[in-house]
C-alpha cells in the first residue's frame, strides 16, 4: 500500500508544478487570446535566472524573485515590443511566440552552456520526511504546498479583487469593458506579467527539483497545453483539475504502461478536445 | 473569429492572367530540370531535399490556406509515412515501391483519424489539438522500440542502385513532385477546393447553403495527408535513415515555416518558402552555430512584416500595380 | 565520386599508391577532418566540450600531422540525427574531408555510420558507444578510437559488485540501446556470477520525474541499485536518489556516464561516493591524466569530461596513425589498417591502449569513487583496475556475437 500513497503523492507534487506553470499560460490564454508557445522558454530561462541569483547570493528566496521579476520583465517586453504589431490574429501571434521560443532558449544556451543546473535549496527543505511508514522529500512537499498557495491567492485575486472582475470582464468581453471607460490594456499588460512570473516561479521551484537543461521548456510546454487544454482557457479552477489529471496520469501511467507513457497523456487530451473542444470549464468568447 | 492569415490576399485568379501563370510555370519547370548540369553534387541533394520538403509545405498548404485550419501535426504524418517505408524496405525486406504505396496509405489513414478527432475544432485550437496529437506519433515512434527502434530509429537498406547518384535520385524525386503539385494544384481549384474556401472565409454561410462541413474538412485534411505521405516516403529514400526526430514537433513547425514563408494559400510558395528555409540553413551553419536565433527570427519578422510570405508579398505588390 | 576526382584518383594511381575507391587529397594539400558536435539541442554542452577537446589537441600539435597540415571543419550536428546526416553529407561531399569524427548521440551516429558505410569514409567515433557498431554489425571503416562499446564496462562493475558480496541488484536505465546493452552487460556478468536481478526499470529519455521508479525501487529488497544515466537525467536522478533517502539505504552504482564530469560538476553531496566503471578517472593518480587535466582545466575551467577526454584521445591515436603512414590518409586501407595497428601507450587515459580485431579498444578499465577533490570539486577516483578488458569480456567473440544483441527483451540474465 505504501507505493500507492507514493505514487499519489508523486503525481499530486507534480500536478502542483504544472498548476504553478499553467495558470500563468491559461491566464495570458485567457484574458490576451494568446497561446504563448514562449511560455516553456519564460519557465526555463527564469529558472536559470533563478539560479544564477541564487549563486550569487545564497539564498533561494531572492533567486526564486529574482526568476519571476526577470521573466515578468522580459514578459512586458515581448507583449510590448513585438507582440503589439500582431495583435488581434491569433494565429500570428502563435507563430511569433514560437520563434520567440526559438531565440530565448537559445540565448540560454549562449549564456548558460547547456550545461545541466539544479537550484540550490535552503537546509530545510532538502532531504526526506517521514510520512507514516515512506519517506517522501520535504521539497516536493513544499512544492505542493506552494501550488495550493498559489492557487488560493489567484482564486481571490480573480473573484475578490476589482482587478480580477476586470480580468473576469475582459475574459468575457473586452469591448465592453474598454466602452466602459477602463484601459484594458494596462490590465492586459499587468496580466501578462503576472502570467510570465508565474512561468519564472514555476522555472526556479521546479528547476530545484526537475533540473533546468536545453529541452526541459519544450517538456513543460507541451504538459502546460494539455493542462490548459483539458482545462479550457481561462480557467483557473480548470487548469486545477488539468494540472491534477495530468499529474496523476503522469505519475500512475509510467509505472503502470511504461511503453504507452504519452499516450496516457495525450489520448485522453485528444478525446477531451475531439468532444468537448473548449475543455472541460471552457467557455465560448 | 480566427482571422485567417491569408486573410489580406486578392484571390489570386484576378491578380495573374492564365497565360502569365503558365509562362512562369515553364520557366521554372526548365529551371528545375536543367539545375543538375550546372550545380555541384552537393547542391543537387540540396535541391533534391527543397523539393521534397516543398510537397511537405504544399500539404500543409492545403489546410492552412485553403480550408482555414492550421496544422501543427504534418511532420507527425510525413514521418508515419518515412518509417513505414524503411520498415519495409529493411525490417521485412519489401520492395520500395510497394513501400512507398504503403507509408502513402499509412500517411493517409493517420490523417484521416487525426481528422476525425479534429475537423470539430479550428484556429488556435485546430492547432493545439493537430500538435498534440503529433505528439502521440512522436511518443509512440519513442517508445514501441520492438518495432521503430526506439531512440535509436531505423536504419535503411540503402537506395536502390539507380537511385545511388545525386543527379538520378534528384530526376527521380523531380518526376515524383511534379505531377503531385500538378495534382494538388488541380484538387484546390477544383469545385470541391473552392468550397473549401468558402468554409475558410465563412463556415456558418457554407453551412447555411447546404454545404457539408465536416465531409469538406476531413476529406480536405485525409487528402493533404496523402500528400504528406507521399513527402515521407520521399525522405526515406533520400535519408536511408528514420528516428523519432523525423515525427518530432519541429518537422511540423518548419513545414508550417516554409508554408509561411512562401505565402499561405499560395500553393507554389511552398517551393519559394522550403528553399529559402533550406538554403538559409545551409548558409547559416557555415558561419555561426546559432541556428535557432536566425531561425526564431526569422519567424518573428515574418510574422510582424510579411505574414502573407514571399509569394503572397509580390502577388499584392503586382495587383497593386496594376 | 564525380568525374573530376575520378580523374585525379586515375592519376595518383600511376604514382605508385595502391588503387583505392574515393576521393583523393592533391599532394601537399592539408588532411581536412569534419568534426560532427551538437552545439545546439539537448547535448550542447557535451558538444562544446567535444570541439574543445578536439581542438585542443590539434592546438598542441600545432595543426600538423605526418608532415601535413590540419584543417579542422566543425558541424553542429543539433543533437538531431536528421541534421547529423545532413552535416555529414556536406562534410564528405562538398568539404570533401579525409575523416569524419565525432557525434555524442548514438542515434546521430548510427545515422551517420549508415552514411558513411555507402561510401567507406573513415569515420572515427570517441562517443557512439552502440555495441553493435564494432560486433555484428561492423563496418570496417567505423572506428571507435579512444571510445568504447556500451557494455564493456558494466561487466567488470557487476564482477567487483559480486566481490563486495552484493547479490541482488535492482537496474534503472533510459530506455533506449545504449540503457539496453549497458544494463545488459550488467545483468549477464552479475547473474553469471550468482547474483540475481530483482528488478528493471527503463524510463524515456528526458525524464524529469524519478519519483514513480525510486518508489518502487526501494521496495523490491536489493541490496543494490546500478543506474544507466546520461546528461540531464543521470544530473536528475542523483539528486532524487539522495532527496527520497533512497543513498543511505541502498548503495548506488551506475554506468560510466551517470558520474561524468559533465554531471556532476554542477552538483553538491548528492554524487558523492557513487561507484562507476570506466577507462578514464580524472581523479586518477597517474602523470600523464593529471597532466591532461590541468591542461584542459586551466584552458577550459572545468574538469574535462567524457566528451572532452575521449576525444583528445581519439585525435591522439589517428594521429599516431597518420604520422606512421606519413599523411596519406587517402590510401584508405592504408589508413584503416594502420589506426587499427596502433597501440598508445602515453595518453590521458594513463594506461596502455591498443584495438581489438573489431575496431574496438581494450582498456585498463578503473572502478571509480566520485570524492571531492582538495579545490572542493567533485571528481572519479579508481579504487580497483581491471587490466585489459576487451569488448567480449571473458567471452569468446565468435561465440559471444551468436546471442543477440542486448535489448529490452534479451538481457543475458542466466535462470537459477
């Protein structure tokens, strides 16, 4: 019995990290209408930033910062910078965040090696704890924690907050809310940030414990859009059932149909999209 | 909803007269047959591998810019096509041809059950759903090594011996790509491609006069399949050789890439886009390792500067003229 | 070949040289060799360190060989045996070098071996460990110089586990042929020898989550695990390993590549005491490593790895060769014949080297601690060397090569 509470626990830290990572995606999805393939590259060049700050001053905390106000940072530059010449066309804007991709993860090779790193983590989080009768490592612990944490604040920030009834608003429609005299843009550009910082906070705790190496941005992409995906864009409460399916999936499928572990993923993916095209909390704009 | 992104071009009867598009069609087609007597070796697997490609982007080509449906999955199919070929030829000692007949019919069929799950969806979602289910084709090629060979992938037989030099094999592919364009050409002007348009530019207007959606989109999507697959069981011979790079998402990404580049919904860009695309690579690689950057770039300019590609670009700029 | 080298070949010909298919250098012209490196893509930082030991080589040596001159033309080969090829293609065909070397995925130099076996360039290979490659599937011009084959090593680690009384091993490895023979060549020494195999684990390459397999390893009761892990995922490992507690409960062994320098110069205490077979230590107290060690180091700041290592060596024994055929490296059964004759006796690796009948050397092959070094880095040192192990082990090679190569399915494990 021990290895099925293990298995669950494991898929269960998992889907946190993608919660993390996700919701960052599903906003900017959401809100933007932007299907940011540069997303995976934010998470892995804020976790190497991450990691480069954590070095350099020994402690977690500020390169876990330093990760998120770099990739918000550089998120407020490409929605600035390039994005706002294709705005409005959605599947420009794809592409152009694509080749985005392209060049951030290469600038990461040019600047980090391709060499392999692991964000160093403070005393009291290494290790395992004793969870009944397994031990379990109190980092993925933490990491679980952080994902509900995050989830929470995100869930009031969006339902309690006047910005978040404008992100509601905007969500819904965004001519109303620009008729009503509110410059969505700042909301836009402030939710695009937000949703970069949450890649960058995703890159520096899942870079402690999933490394940061060329490609870990193509593999957390690609779990992000099966979560946003199942989800259906824009939802908070979907990316958090996505990010659980998925996890578990995850965890339980690699050791139940090793051979088939993509398939466990993205088959049910598929079906979900194929019957529900929207996602499962997904809503016609 | 999703503007598409051919969505600026004139229809492109009004802007070039009949006789002018043959004209030009001759001149290329000289061009094409004469470029083996006046280039290195070298350069005519080059040009052989630009041909091949463009059949890849002109399959795309038929979604994107004829039914409105942008697909991140036709590496996915290209590759099914590439390793049922070496399959074949190799594991179980077939002959090419009836390999080739067979990674086209794989190809077609792993469109059509793509297109089933799919033709439901369109714009950005089209597009989410065709890259993951690419990714099944990936994962799987991965992983059922019994038969793919894993990681590691498959390795070829060798050409056949009259296929052996770069010039034969590049007449071969030439005499394979011509009459295919000449078919996919035909098949997007014909009554059932101009439906397709009408979908493109408004679904709910096709439906309204009593059109078939779904029918026109998965036999659109089963169709440019075939294509794709005729492209892969070009690449097995041309490559000998097969891996799950072959399916991976960046075979589909830079088919779209050349689609983009020589015009979406401009059908012969896709010959304009697969060289620029190609040749720029060789280019760039004999003078910096950074690959990606140029070609992320490369990306982002045309999205923001020319999103209706090279073809598209001087086909406005001459109906501007006139 | 073209018309044009055809005629050149004809001429050299009436020179006196032996008739030889392919295409021939002008006199005094310099010995081109293409190197193939993954700059880009997953391997990347393997990549540069092959260029750089590589080139550090012909640097000492002043690009010269045999009275000729060397020019070194790199490829990225993009971690992507699709471009691989292609880069080959370009090197044999329009570079037209003498050799090719290098590659670091086994998929990209399968791929390029497939090429080149149509058109019998040399083609040398420090990295591509596939054992096939030098078995049953030889081509005679692939030479693995200053490389090895896959199994080679986890056979004298399952002798020296047998000999620390371990007797059940459970094996987590990448699922893929170079996981498969490494395991492979494991599990049939370690069963042979009495030992039992409890369990095998095969992830996908590019795993970043250990969590489902360390949850059952632990429950299986070995007294052992032996992980096959390269780059990121050996990085990966390692430290899941240690954070499930798993490295004070079960000692850990793991192939050649799971404590590379390439890893575990990034990392902390979580690689410590790992114990791995291989025909390199650069913790090894032997002149000529230390030499080269600082050297590489002090040009490179890192401690070489794997990837640098091997092919210096690599360079240094062709170069032998050439030297010995004074640089007529376009006689190529000449050349062949000579790299195969070869022997290096005073190369980084510290120990005596020479190739067996199938274009694969035969090692002094060290079990390796990693301990940290007096700078504060992590490094291999030998605690025991096995002498002169060949590709075949103890076996016979006409024998050995009737079971079939290692796979998911076959991994020579003897029934009690």
């Amino acid at each position: 019995m021990g290895i099925n509470l293990f298995q669950i626990l494991n898929g269960l830290t998992f889907a946190a990290l993608l919660f993390i990572v996700a919701s960052g995606f599903t906003l900017i999805f959401g809100l933007l209408r932007i299907v940011n393939l540069a997303h995976g590259a934010l998470y892995l060049f804020g976790g190497l930033v991450g990691y480069s700050a954590a070095q350099a001053t020994g402690s977690f905390v500020l390169g876990t910062l330093a990760a998120m106000a770099c990739v918000a940072l550089l998120g407020v530059a490409l929605d600035q910078g390039l994005l706002r010449f294709v705005r409005g066309v959605e599947l420009r804007q794809v592409l152009l965040t694509l080749g985005i991709a392209f060049v951030l993860n290469d600038l990461g090779l040019v600047i980090w090696g391709g060499d392999t790193y692991t964000m160093p983590v403070p005393d009291a989080l290494r290790g395992a704890a004793r969870i009944g009768p397994l031990f379990y490592p109190k980092f993925r612990l933490f990491v679980l924690g952080l994902g509900i944490v995050v989830f929470a604040a995100l869930w009031l920030l969006i339902n309690r907050t006047r910005l978040g009834a404008l992100i509601r608003a905007g969500v819904d429609d965004p001519e109303i809310v620009e008729a009503m005299g509110i410059n969505i843009r700042r909301v836009f550009l402030g939710t695009f940030a937000l949703g970069a910082a949450l890649a960058g906070l995703g890159g520096a705790v899942g870079g402690a414990f999933l490394t940061l190496y060329p490609g870990a941005d193509a593999e957390i992409l690609v779990f992000s859009l099966a979560v946003v995906i199942i989800g259906g864009r824009g939802s908070l409460v979907g990316a958090g059932v996505g990010a659980l399916l998925v996890g578990l999936l995850n965890a339980i499928g690699q050791v139940l149909f090793p051979e088939l572990a993509y398939f466990v993923i993205f088959g049910p993916m598929a079906l979900i999209l194929a019957f529900r095209p929207l996602g499962l909390f997904g809503r016609t704009a | 909803m999703t503007a598409p992104l051919a969505s600026t071009l004139p229809p492109l009867e009004r802007n070039l007269p009949r006789g002018r598009t043959l004209g030009w069609l001759a001149a290329l087609a000289v061009a094409l047959v004469g470029l083996p007597l006046v280039l290195p070796g070298y350069q005519v697997s080059i040009a052989a591998q630009i041909l091949i490609f463009s059949v890849l982007a002109m399959s795309i080509d038929v979604l994107a810019g004829f039914a409105g449906r942008t697909p991140l999955c036709h590496g996915a199919i290209f590759g099914a096509s590439t390793y049922v070929v070496i399959y074949w030829t190799t594991t179980l000692g077939g002959s090419l041809w009836a390999g080739a007949l067979l990674g086209i019919l794989a190809a077609t069929a792993l469109a059509a059950l793509f297109a089933l799950l799919a033709i439901r969806t369109s714009g950005v979602y089209f597009l989410l759903l065709t890259l993951a289910l690419g990714m099944i084709v990936w994962g799987v090629c991965l992983r059922w090594t019994s038969v793919t060979g894993g990681e590691n992938g498959l390795r070829g037989a060798g050409r056949p011996a009259f296929l052996a030099d770069h010039v034969s094999f590049y007449y071969a592919v030439l005499a394979v790509v011509a009459p295919v364009t000449f078919a996919i050409w035909r098949f997007v002007h014909s009554p059932f491609g101009m439906t397709l348009r009408g979908i493109r530019d408004s679904e709910s207007r096709m439906r309204a006069l009593g059109y078939n959606v779904p029918l026109h989109l998965f036999l659109a999507f089963t169709i440019s399949g075939a294509f794709a697959g005729v492209a892969g069981a070009l690449y097995a011979v041309f490559n000998d050789f097969v891996s799950p790079s072959t399916v991976q998402l960046s075979q589909s990404v830079a088919g779209l890439l050349m689609a983009i580049t020589g015009g979406i919904g401009t059908l012969l860009g896709a010959f304009v886009g697969a060289a620029c695309i190609i040749l720029l690579e060789n280019v760039v690689s004999l003078f910096t390792a950074r690959w990606p950057t140029v070609l992320g770039l490369a990306f982002i300019l045309i999205m923001i500067f020319a999103p209706e590609g090279i073809v598209g670009r001087a086909r406005l700029a001459l109906a501007r003229r006139r | 070949m073209d018309r044009r080298s055809f005629l050149k070949a004809t001429a050299l010909t009436a020179a006196g040289t032996f008739p030889m298919p392919g295409l021939v250098r002008a006199q005094g012209a310099p010995i081109r060799i293409g190197l193939l490196a993954p700059l880009t893509g997953v391997v990347a930082a393997g990549g540069r360190e092959i260029v750089d030991g590589f080139s550090l080589f012909w640097d000492e040596r002043g690009r010269q060989v045999g009275g000729s001159k060397v020019e070194l033309i790199v490829e990225d080969d993009a971690s992507n045996p699709d471009t691989a090829l292609q880069k080959a293609r370009r090197l044999v065909e329009q570079s037209k070098v003498d050799m090719l070397f290098g590659n670091l995925l086994a998929n990209t130099g399968l791929a390029v071996a497939n090429y080149v076996k149509t058109n019998g360039t040399p083609y040398f290979i420090p990295v591509i460990a596939a054992d096939d490659l030098t078995q049953r599937a030889r081509i005679r011009n692939v030479i693995r110089a200053g490389g090895y084959s896959a199994s080679q090593f986890s056979r004298p680690l399952a002798d020296w586990a047998l000999k620390q009384g371990y007797r059940k091993v459970a094996m987590i490895a990448q699922d893929y042929a170079f996981g498969h023979e490494q395991c492979g060549g494991f599990a049939q020494t370690f069963t042979e020898g009495g030992g039992k195999v409890v369990g095998q684990f095969w992830h996908p390459l590019n795993t970043s989550d250990f969590s489902p397999y360390l949850g059952q390893v632990g429950s299986l009761g070995a007294d052992v695990v032996f992980a096959m892990e390269t780059g990121a995922d050996s990085t990966r490992l390692l430290q899941q390993y240690a954070s499930f507690g798993l490295k004070e409960q079960l000692p850990l062994l793991g192939a050649q590549n799971a404590t590379d320098q390439s890893v575990i110069r990034t990392m902390g205490p979580e690689c410590e005491g790992v114990i791995t077979a291989a025909h390199f230590a650069e913790g090894a107290d032997l002149p000529a490593t230390q030499a080269f060690v600082k050297t590489y180091s002090g040009k490179f700041g890192k401690i070489p790895s794997l990837y640098a290592f091997s092919h210096y060596v690599g360079a240094m024994w062709v170069a032998k060769a050439i030297e010995a055929i004074g640089g007529k490296v376009e006689d190529r059964p000449l050349f062949l014949d000579t790299v195969l004759k070869t022997d290096l006796p005073d190369s980084p690796l510290g120990k005596p080297v020479h190739f067996d009948a199938y274009g694969n050397p035969v090692y002094d092959v060290f079990i390796r601690k990693v301990v940290k070094n007096k700078d504060g880095k992590y490094w291999n040192v030998p605690i025991a060397t096995y002498p002169q192990v060949s590709q075949f082990w103890h076996y016979d090679p006409e024998t050995f090569m009737k079971q079939p190569p290692y796979s998911r399915d076959f991994q020579g494990i003897k029934k009690a």
